[in-house]
C-alpha cells in the first residue's frame, strides 16, 4: 500500500511541477506578446505621426496581411510581418 501510495504522491508532485514549468512558460509568452504590442503600437506611432492614425491603421484591413494589423501582431511571425510594413512605409516604399 505504501508503495502504491509513493507512486501516486511521486506522480502528482511531477504533474505538479509539470503544472508550473508550464505555467512559466505561459507566463513568459504572454509577456513577450505584451513587449511586442508595445514595441509595434509605438512604432506605428512614430511612422504615422499621431496616436490616433496609429490606430486606425493598426484597426484597418491591409491586404498584404489578409487581415487587420491588429489581429496579426499576436504572433511572433505575425508581429514581424507587422514590423515589416511599418518600416516599408516609414522608409516611403510599397509594400
């Protein structure tokens, strides 16, 4: 009994600490999407001048995302793509 016991206590405290080694990594993502928003909204910021154009642009459906630049910056890929474009208009080419 005791043995059976162990296994259970050993299992639970791994899926336990399984539990929170996810838990950081979650945390971790969610904080590198955060630093990323921040990074692209004050880029669209500065490339467009004004808070308010900023997000209007960010709110507005552009084709070479297929979908608005809010929606794709939740992504690493997607907030690249994102960054790509600002710095294509800042620099004044096509995107």
């Amino acid at each position: 009994m005791s043995i059976i016991l162990g296994v259970e206590t050993f299992i639970g405290l791994g899926l336990f600490v399984g539990q929170v080694v996810l838990n950081e990594a979650a945390t971790e993502a969610k904080m590198n999407n955060s630093i990323r928003i921040v990074e692209i909204e004050a880029y669209a910021e500065e490339v467009f001048g004004s808070s308010d154009k900023a997000r209007r642009w960010m709110r507005q459906n552009n084709i070479a995302l297929g979908c608005t630049p809010i929606l794709r910056r939740d992504t690493e890929m997607g907030a690249d793509e994102v960054m790509k474009i600002l710095e294509s208009i800042a620099k004044g080419g096509v995107v």
